[in-house]
C-alpha cells in the first residue's frame, strides 16, 4: 500500500462519525475495524476491477464498502456509484449512511440524468431487472463503481441475475458483498470467481473472509444462545386423520413440517408460553441493555398480527407489526430502531440487512427452512455495540434449526456443483431440492411446507427443551414457568462469552443434582441432559439403523453367530428396546458395543 493510498484510506474513514452503524462498538471512534483495514488494504494493493468480501452479519460491510468508495472517488478511480440493494428499505439505509460519510446517493431514482448534486444512485435488484439498460447506459458514460449488497440475492431468479451481468458488465469496478452462505442452489452468481478444487466441484472464492466466529473472537459481534422449546403437537390432516407427534421426535419430512406449523399455530400454547419465555429473557436483557428489544419473525401476515395481539397480552404494550407489502413499514422499523419499545413482530422485511442494533432477543417464528434464511435471521441480533452484551434467539426443537444452530461459526462457500455420488444413491438429493424451492420467492403461507400439507392445528404445548451455546447442548426438559425454566430465561444479558459457557454448565449440574434427588415415579418429563438427548431426522435415524445391521452382518462372518443372537446380545448388554423402537442414542451405543466386539477378534 503506497503512502498516498494509506493517507487516503485513513482520511476516509475519519468521516466516518461515532454514530456510525457499522462502528467498533467500544473505544475506536474514527478507526476502521482491523478486518475492515485489512480489506482495504488487500484491495488497495491488488486493485481489482471485481472484489468479493464475506463478513458476518453485523461486522460492518456498510462501513467497509463506504470507506473504499470514498478512496476510490478520492483518487478519481470512478466518477460515480451505483448501490444495488435486496429492498427498497435498504436502498434507502444505504443512502442514509452514505450521506453521513459524505456520499450523496439519490434513493428515488427511476430514469433518466442523475441529478449533478449526487455521487450516484441506490437501486434494488429488482429495479435492475426491469430497466438494465438503462444502468448499463449509465455505466458506459461514467467511470463507475457499482456495490452489489448481499449479492447472492442476484442469483433469486434467472432474469435478475442476466439483468445485473448485462446492466453492470461495463462498470469499472465491482464491488460484492454478503453475510451469509451464498445458496442452496446452484445458480451461478454473477461476478463472481469460481475455483475447481481436487474434488471436480466449484465453489466461490472470496476476496476477503471474515466469519462469524473470528468476529466473536474480536468482539465485534454478540454471542447467541439458542433456547429451543419442544412438546406435544396434534392435527388435523387433508385427509382427515388426526396425528400427534412431539416436536424433535424423529419423524418424516411431511410429519416434521406438519407439527412445525402446529406449534407456531396462534390458537394452540405452544406459540404463547414461548413468547411470554421471550418477553421473560427481554426483561433481564433490558437490567443490563435498558433499550434492548425483541423480534419475533413470522411466517405470513395474519401470524404476525396475532403474534402481536399476544405481545400485547403478555406484556400490557403495543407491538410494532412490520408487513413488507406495507408502504410505511420502512418508516415503522426507524421508529422502532429509534426508540424503547420492547417487541416487533415482521414476516420477511427485517430478515436481511435492517440495521436496528438494539435488538437483543428474538423468536424464529417462520416455517423457513433454509441455512441462507436463518443465518440472516439469526444476523439481525448479532450486532455489538459495548463489551458483554449477548443475544438469545428462541426456537423450536426441529433437527435442521439446531444443526443450524449448532453451525454458525462454518464458513460456507457457494457450491456450484453438487458432488456425484458413485453406486450409491444421494440420500441428501430431495432436502437439497427443497431447500432450493424454499429459497426462491414465494408465498410465506407455504414456504418450508408446501401446497400438499394443508391441515388443521387441534393443539400444542411446550416444553423448555434445550440450549445451544458455541456448539455445545444444556439443560434438561422443564414445564413452561418453572424454576428450571427460569434459570435459563434469567442468565444476564452482560457476560463474557467464557462466562457463558461457565453458567451453563453450572445451571445444567444444578437441574441434574435436583433430579437425582426425586423419586422417578415423581419425573413427568424425560430428565436426561441435552447432550444424552441428540436430535435427529428420521433419515438419520434410518441411517443409523442401516449402519448398525451392516457391523452385524459383519460380526456374523466374523463370528458365526445369527444375526438374531447378536442383535440379542447388544440389547442385553446396552439396554433398550428391539433395534426399529430404539432411540438414536440406543442405537449409537450399541454400533460402540459392536465395533468394541469386532476389533478384540481381530
């Protein structure tokens, strides 16, 4: 980096005022972050026409991409910007952040010359595919440099993604950024590079990485805690048949989104009993964040509106209802972001890139089942602003929820081919499918479910299941309102992320020494410790099973014992019942007892 560009660079990020969203949150007004530095530096000393920088939700993208704009127009590299954002409501945050950096950046426009009073313009992707022309004439007649928010969203549809390779081909420079893993599909993304590793498949490379559990370690992002909440779900099928299963339980596909929609179903107490737990948590939140607030991200409109009847139930306080076919829900957010309210309840609006750094608490509330859709969900509550604030996002107890859950720290490439899977069947193919389906835009009533699912809710309960904390599970099963429950819902909300860990730790050795003194005709709950209770699906489950006949089929050719006498053996010594009612953990232990048996013979 010559000495010229460092004094730029530097001088830019000095406009940059304290207030600015994506600042350190203690102590380095005027400074970049160092990953924002280091950014900035690898593009300075590269000087790239195309750059891709991945950060954590929250670590501030905006800064960084603000920062090098101002470098870049410094220096007379490009005469003019053009910001392409996901919504309408980020097209005018960016415009708003820009102009505190000394950026003018006009939100409103639709055609024709841009006035002389701007840098350039902020547009949505839809708004390019509509008239990419026009942004490509625009490009041709000025050096420009075009910044691409969250760019996985060009890959939505076929026509947005030929629009931007067609309206910004001519740009000078391209700038793309994105949170989060890139798609489940495989969509090719435009502008950016894709590298062919050893195993024939490729995958996006970035520019420039910062993930999640570096920007934990930097305390530039909050730690999360996940609570999950389980229980008894009952319905009514298309066909009339009435089923109940309880959430976490290993079930179909069909049968876990059937009982997902049960327990968020406004009229059962599954929904309720959680909401008060959250608005529970917001409370000793607030003791150490006095303006902390709570989300809650629901699935379609009418779920949201009784969501927020609800709030108002529980908490005696109006909520902010944000719809994002509603022209004023822009407006609603900023006041929400602005005040000291306690609760927002939104469908899709708030689920990607809305800075409100206040909010603390939130309830995954939506049948959305995507990696992409829950990481950015999960980002609206991960943004730092003072050392040892964390967040604590409420979910049900669904495998695929807390494998998400349970992964935030893995970086992920965008996978551009799917590996091919030789003699054997890909057992991973349909949920890949599906989650490419729930990806794209579509009705939120049946996104996660489908058409094929209608059915009526009859009645659910809930039950404290379980934390998720950096990978690791605690507690023990608790009724709603319970002092096992509340020692979970009552961990401060200003800790060190050690500390985290150490509280749990103790909460869970304090539920299981209170369990042990009880008789077991008096435990109306399973009391086992989180990590003694894996999730799993019901493909896993199968697999498990399948693996397990394998070792006996080996073990009989190594022995000479029928396969029935063996699979009576490991009942006798692990315990449990025949191998189809067995649970994943009773299945595991005995695959442990096997392969012990197999390797003394050898």
């Amino acid at each position: 980096m010559t000495t010229t560009a460092a004094t730029t660079a530097s001088s830019a990020s000095h406009h940059l005022s304290p207030a600015f969203p994506g600042r350190a949150p203690w102590g380095t007004a005027g400074k970049l972050r160092a990953w924002q530095q280091g950014a900035l530096d690898e593009y300075i000393r590269t000087q790239p026409r195309d750059f891709l920088a991945v950060a954590t939700p929250g670590a501030g993208k905006t800064t960084f991409a603000l920062t090098l704009a101002s470098y870049l127009l410094h220096n007379h590299l490009i005469q003019q910007i053009t910001v392409v954002a996901p919504t309408e409501h980020l097209k005018k945050q960016w415009a708003e952040a820009a102009a505190r950096v000394g950026i003018k950046l006009d939100p409103d426009y639709s055609a024709g010359p841009v006035s002389r009073d701007y840098h350039g313009v902020a547009i949505t992707y839809a708004g390019v595919g509509v008239r990419p022309m026009l942004h490509r004439n625009r490009c041709e007649q000025r050096k420009t440099l075009v910044i691409l928010d969250e760019i996985h969203h060009a890959g939505d549809s076929k026509s947005w993604g030929e629009a931007c390779l067609e309206a910004f081909d001519p740009a000078t420079r391209r700038l793309a950024l994105t949170g989060t893993p890139f798609r489940s599909d495989t969509n090719p993304i435009p502008f950016v590079t894709y590298e062919e590793g050893n195993d024939g498949i490729r995958r996006s490379s970035a520019d420039y990485t910062y993930g999640y559990g570096n920007a934990l370690a930097d305390g530039v992002v909050r730690p999360v805690i996940f609570l999950s909440y389980s229980g008894n779900m009952r319905w009514r099928t298309k066909a009339g048949d009435e089923v109940a299963a309880r959430l976490g339980e290993p079930m179909t596909r069909d049968a876990i989104g059937q009982a997902w929609r049960t327990a968020l179903a406004p009229t059962g107490d599954w929904i309720p009993n959680v909401l008060k737990a959250a608005d529970q948590r917001l409370t000793e939140v607030r003791k150490g964040i006095p303006d902390a607030g709570g989300l809650v991200i629901a699935t379609d409109q009418d779920s949201a509106r009784a969501y927020a009847k609800l709030l108002k139930e529980i908490t005696g306080h109006k909520a902010t209802v944000v719809l994002s076919d509603d022209p004023g829900s822009s407006k609603r957010i900023d006041d929400f972001a602005e005040s000291d309210a306690r609760w927002m309840v939104a469908v899709r609006m708030v689920s990607e890139g809305v800075d409100v750094p206040r909010l603390a608490v939130g309830v995954y509330a939506t049948t959305i089942s995507t990696p992409l859709f829950f990481a950015q969900a999960v980002g609206r509550f991960v943004r730092s602003r003072r050392r040892g604030e964390t967040a604590s996002v409420f979910v049900p107890t669904i495998p695929m929820l807390l494998e998400f859950a349970a992964e935030m720290e893995v970086e992920r490439d965008h996978v551009l081919d799917k590996p091919k899977k030789s003699g054997e069947d890909d057992i991973y193919a349909e949920e890949d499918k599906l989650l490419a389906e729930a990806e794209r835009e579509q009705d939120e009533e049946d996104a996660g479910t489908g058409d094929e699912l209608p059915f009526e809710a009859l009645e659910s309960d809930a039950v404290f299941d379980r934390v998720l904390y950096d990978g690791a599970e605690f507690g023990m099963q608790a009724h709603p309102g319970s002092a096992e429950e509340q020692d979970y819902l009552g961990i401060p909300g200003l800790l060190e992320p050690d500390q985290v860990q150490m509280l749990l730790q103790k909460r869970q050795a304090r539920q299981i020494a209170h369990s042990r003194k009880k008789p077991d005709d008096e435990a109306d709950l399973l009391e086992l410790p989180a990590e003694r209770r894996p999730i799993v699906t019901h493909k896993q489950l199968l697999e498990l099973r399948k693996q397990l006949n394998t070792l006996v089929s080996a073990y009989n050719h190594q022995s000479g014992k029928p396969h029935g006498v063996i699979h009576n053996e490991l009942r006798r010594v692990c315990g449990g019942p025949p191998s189809a009612e067995a649970t994943a953990g009773q299945l595991g232990e005995r695959i442990k007892k096997i392969q012990e048996w197999a390797t003394r013979m050898r």
